[in-house]
C-alpha cells in the first residue's frame, strides 16, 4: 500500500515479484533466477526500470516492469491503482 507519502514497494518472495501500493499488494510471476530487486531507477506511472540480481550474473541487469497490463489482467483499473503512488523503493526482507 502506498504510504501517507505516496511511496510504495516492490520486491520478491517465493518466486513471485511482489509490489504493495496503490491501496493493494499484487503478486506476479518473477523470472526463474531472480535473486532480489537491488534499486528502482525509474517511476512513471507504472512503468519502473529498476536493477536486479539474478543466479546466472555476476553484475546487476537492468529489468523493466509494466504494471499496466499486469493490472488490466487482474480487472483493476490501472489509474485508479496507480494514481496515488509517487515513487517506488525496494523492500527489504
């Protein structure tokens, strides 16, 4: 849920990609080897760039996510979900 501030997560637990704001937490399949999310790079209104620690690499990869269509899928309305979030950091387990 995204907080007084607008803030809201992302992260992964049991390989699932996890992101709580917007008044819900969703839940959605995460790649095979991913370790953790490392840092979020870029917000807009859905769409985040952020860095991510896989098995198979040594070095951060850069991962995009687009909640939009993740969110139409689910039959919630993506401006509605979104409209109150301002910024996205990783949680930490």
């Amino acid at each position: 849920m995204a907080d007084r501030n607008g803030t809201a997560t992302l992260g992964c637990n049991a390989g699932y990609t996890v992101f709580s704001g917007g008044g819900a937490t969703i839940r959605f399949r995460a790649p095979y080897s991913l370790k953790r999310y490392i840092r979020v790079k870029e917000w807009d209104e859905g769409y985040l760039v952020v860095d991510a620690e896989y098995a198979h690499s040594p070095a951060p990869v850069e991962e995009y996510i687009d909640l939009v269509p993740i969110l139409e899928d689910l039959y919630m309305d993506p401006a509605g979900y979104l409209e109150d979030i301002r910024e996205v950091e990783v949680a930490h387990a």
